[in-house]
C-alpha cells in the first residue's frame, strides 16, 4: 500500500464511491435510453419492465453509494469547502436519475401508449436527453480526477442540448394539444412529453453547478 | 528561585495555550488532524525551534535591562497577568508586547534602561503585521498561480492542501518556538538563575506544554475564524505568519504570532479584493498594541514598588 493510500484512507474510500456512484448513475441513463427506444419500437411491455426494473436496481444502488459518500463527508473525510461542493453536486446528480426512473415507471405503471406520429420526435429527445447526460458524466469524471479544462466544454454542449430538447419538447406539445385526442389523453401525453423533457432541464442545472465548482476551486 | 521559573512557567503555558492556535487552528478544525495529533507536532516543533534558534531573542530581552531573582519573577508574573487580563477584556494580546512592558517597568523603577535596544524592538513590533502583510500578499498570488497549474482533481487537491497545512502549521510551531521562547527565557537568563540552555528548555517545555494541555478552546475559536477563508487562504496566512516570526527570530526580537495572523489575513484579504477587512477588529488590534505593553510596565512598576516597600517606624 503507497503511503498516500495510507495517510489519505477515508478520501480515498469517497473517492472510489464517487466513481463507483458515477458508474451507477450512467447505467441508469443507459437503461432509460434502451428502456424509452424498447417502448417505441415495441410499447409497454415485458421488455420495458425488465428496463425499469434494471433502472430501478442502479438507482437504488446509487442512492445507497450517495448515502455512504455522505456519512464518510460528514466524518469530515475532505476539507469543509471541498465536502460541501461534492455533497450540493452529488443531491443535484441524483435528482436527475431519481426523474429518469420515474419516465419508465409511468410508462410501466400507466401502461402507456403514443401515438405514432410522435414516435420520430420522442425517440430524438430521448437520445438528446442520454447525449446531454453523457456529457454530463464525463464533466462529473473530469471535476473528481482533475482536469478542469474540458469541463467548460462539456457544459456548453450540455447547454445546447437542452434548448434541442426544449425546441423537440415544445413542438410535441404542440401537436398534442393540436390534435383531435381528447382532453385526458392530452394532458396524459402532456405530463409524460414533460416528465421526459425535465431530464435535460435538470442536467443543466448539475451542469451549472459543476462549472461554479471547477471555477471556485481556482486561485 | 522559584518566583522567576513559577512565573516564567506560568507565562510559557500561558503562551502556548494562546499562540498553538495560529499555528494549527485551520488544520484541527477542518478535521484533517487529530487536536490531540496537532498539539503533540506543535509542542515538538515549538522545542526544536526554541533549542535551535532561541538564542537570539534572549540576547535581545536581556539586554534590556539587568535582572535579579525577584525582578525576574515579578516581570513574568507582571506579563502574565496582562496576558490573562487582556485576554478576558476579549483583546488580541502579545505576550512579547506584555513581557518587554514588564521588563521596561521594572527598568523603570531600578533607573537602569537600555534603549537602543528598545528602538529595534518597537520597529519589529509595528514591522510584524505589517510584514506578515506584504508577505501574504506576494505569496498569494505566487502560490495561487502554482496551484492553479497543477490542475488537481478535488481529492488530490484535497490532500495537497491537507498536507500543505501540516507542514506550514509545523514550521509556524517552529518559529513560535524559536520566537517566543526568549518571552519566558531571556529573565530566566539576564537574572543568572539559569544557563542559556536550561532556560531554553524551560521556555520551550513550557510552550509546549500550554500548547498540549489548554491550547483546544483557542484553537476551536481561532481555527473557526481562519475557515471563513478558503483552505488555500488559510495555508498562506500561516505560512507568511510562520515566516515573518521566524525572520524576526533571526533578528532577535519577540514578537505576537496573533498580529502577523492578522496582518496576513488582512493581506490576503487585500488581494482577493474582500470589503471585509472589518475596520472594528484592526482598531481593537491597534489598541491591543497600545495597551499590552502600557498595562505591562505599569503592573510590574507597581509589583516592584511594592515588594520594595520598608516599613519606617
């Protein structure tokens, strides 16, 4: 064991949360992806509870990783400015999959149906929606093991993302509101084109503060 | 024989208790170290100091006037007392300010007064936070374009600054020792109660042993006070406190690790462009520096009247 390992054991037990967290958190964007493309192709269904199930074991697994980072942050295992900032980035990051697992479980509990000329746009936002959290992952890696230059990058390309995902989520309600559907169908389609489009609106925000957190930590 | 070390002991734990706190406070109250882990480094890096380059502030001190057995006791006796008193009225205290005023005092009364040595101590005195200052003010920038080029990662950054100040509140132990021992010692000597080696030790031991046993609440306060500032704030704070003792260790003269904090918090404060350089808390600072050695002087010319008084029947 190198001496650092030794003098620094609590950081680096947070460390290998946090990256195991990061981990998790990707595999729950990952399976919202395959998850919302499998009830596109196929609709509700086995296929799409077997996803949600998978997003639902990743997310509870995160949330048991976050708590642990969190009891190990209040043991004071970092510097106080240093604890805050991971814990606000760690809250903001598991809004984003806490939101991700409920689009597959109103899709799961509702039985949902779409219409098929929103099938196009749907399954753009939701690769929008996964790109923008890629981005996202890789800005949350790059902040934790230490290079601060692409992070502004990465945010920008978050940015963008979410006003596509803005332009495709105003468009589809549009059309549904456009539509001869009736009244409970509309605001059904409604508060799932919603629930969806959220994701890349939360992405943002996380996006946000991790570049205050990479600026902050500069003399 | 045992007024004098009493005393001088007293003032040293004293001194320790107060002054640990400039060298540590950041580092126990961020949790990066053990208070008791803290306190153990500090009291070994106060002897080292006090052993290794104590010499000259003695030498200072105890120019300054000759001392006997009972003038050694009431001037340490008289400077801790000031401390104490100065410490309950919530002032910011130097115990180097307080024990020249009680050496002056006792000078005053006996007639004998060398004031060459005086001027060197006066310009330290009001070159400290001064230069606790400009040298945090130069460091800032210095170390903050180092630190930005290294482009660590939260956790290596982490321990970088972990270790940063570790290392600085050790060299501030070190300076403290090397500084402020001749507060406690140079009496011990100028009074020929001791040798300059034992006097050391006592002075050192003393320190150290304020820093070990009473230093935790001061440390709790002063540590809270610094985290206002970011963690790299706070090391170079205690760096340029560390390294302005330390020079006036070379030049002999004692002086208060609490004004080269403040003068190093007001420096790095003045860089980062802060409007909260609280001007209340510099004038407290400036009648702290007025009073100390004031309250000094007069106790032990009092303490020394006293003990001379005849009765005359």
């Amino acid at each position: 064991m190198k001496l650092a390992d030794l003098l620094f054991r609590e950081q680096r037990e947070v460390e290998a949360r946090l990256a195991e967290y990061l981990d998790h958190w990707w595999s729950c964007i990952d399976g919202l992806r395959a998850g919302m493309h499998s009830f596109l192709e196929e609709g509700s269904g086995e296929q799409v509870d077997f996803y949600y199930g998978r997003v639902d074991r990743e997310e509870s697994t995160s949330d048991g990783l976050r708590r642990a980072v969190e009891s190990r942050l209040f043991a004071k295992a970092l510097l106080p400015e240093a604890r805050g900032d991971i814990m606000r980035t760690l809250e903001a990051f598991d809004v984003v999959i806490n939101r991700a697992e409920s689009v597959l479980r109103q899709v799961v509990i509702e039985r949902l149906q779409v219409e098929p000329w929103m099938l196009q746009d749907l399954a753009r936002l939701i690769d929008q929606t996964a790109e923008g959290c890629r981005c996202l992952h890789q800005a949350g890696c790059h902040l934790l093991h230490g290079r601060d230059q692409p992070i502004a990058g990465l945010v920008r390309q978050v940015d963008e993302i979410e006003s596509r995902c803005d332009h495709v989520e105003d468009a589809l309600l549009e059309r549904i509101f456009a539509s001869d559907l009736d009244l409970a169908r509309k605001l059904q389609l409604k508060d799932f084109v919603r629930r969806l489009g959220t994701i890349s609106d939360l992405a943002e925000e996380v996006a946000d503060h991790l570049h205050i957190v990479s600026i902050k930590r500069r003399v | 024989m045992v007024l004098p070390v009493v005393a001088g002991g007293f003032l040293g734990w004293a001194l320790g208790a107060n002054d640990a706190a400039n060298c540590f406070g950041t580092a126990v109250r961020s949790g990066m170290l053990r208070f008791r882990t803290a306190t153990l480094l500090c009291a070994v890096m106060v002897v080292v100091g006090a052993l290794l380059e104590g010499h000259a502030g003695i030498e200072t001190l105890g120019g300054l006037t000759s001392q006997t057995a009972l003038t050694a006791g009431l001037t340490a006796l008289s400077a801790a007392i000031t401390v104490t008193v100065m410490t309950l009225l919530g002032l910011p205290i130097s115990t180097s300010q307080a024990v020249v005023g009680a050496i002056l005092g006792i000078g005053l009364m006996q007639r004998q007064l060398n004031l060459e040595g005086l001027e060197k101590v006066v310009v330290c005195w009001v070159g400290t936070p001064l230069g606790a200052l400009l040298l945090a003010a130069a460091l800032y920038p210095l170390l903050g374009r180092l630190y930005n080029r290294l482009d660590l990662g939260v956790y290596r950054q982490d321990e970088a600054l972990r270790i940063g100040l570790i290392a600085v509140g050790c060299y501030g132990g070190y300076a403290l020792g090397a500084n402020n021992v001749a507060n406690v010692s140079a009496v011990l000597v100028a009074s020929g109660l001791s040798t300059p080696l034992e006097a050391t030790l006592i002075g050192g031991g003393s320190i150290a042993l304020g820093a070990l046993t009473f230093s935790r609440r001061v440390m709790a306060t002063v540590g809270s006070g610094v985290v206002k500032l970011d963690a790299f704030s706070a090391l170079v704070v205690v760096l340029a406190e560390a390294l302005t003792v330390h020079v006036y260790a070379w030049v002999g003269v004692p002086v208060s690790t609490s004004q080269a904090v403040v003068g190093a918090v007001v420096g790095v404060g003045l860089v980062r462009g802060l409007r909260s350089v609280r001007l209340r808390r510099l004038r407290n600072i400036a009648l702290g520096w007025l009073l100390t050695p004031a309250i000094g002087a007069a106790l032990s010319a009092a303490l020394y009247f006293v003990t001379h008084l005849r009765y005359v029947g």
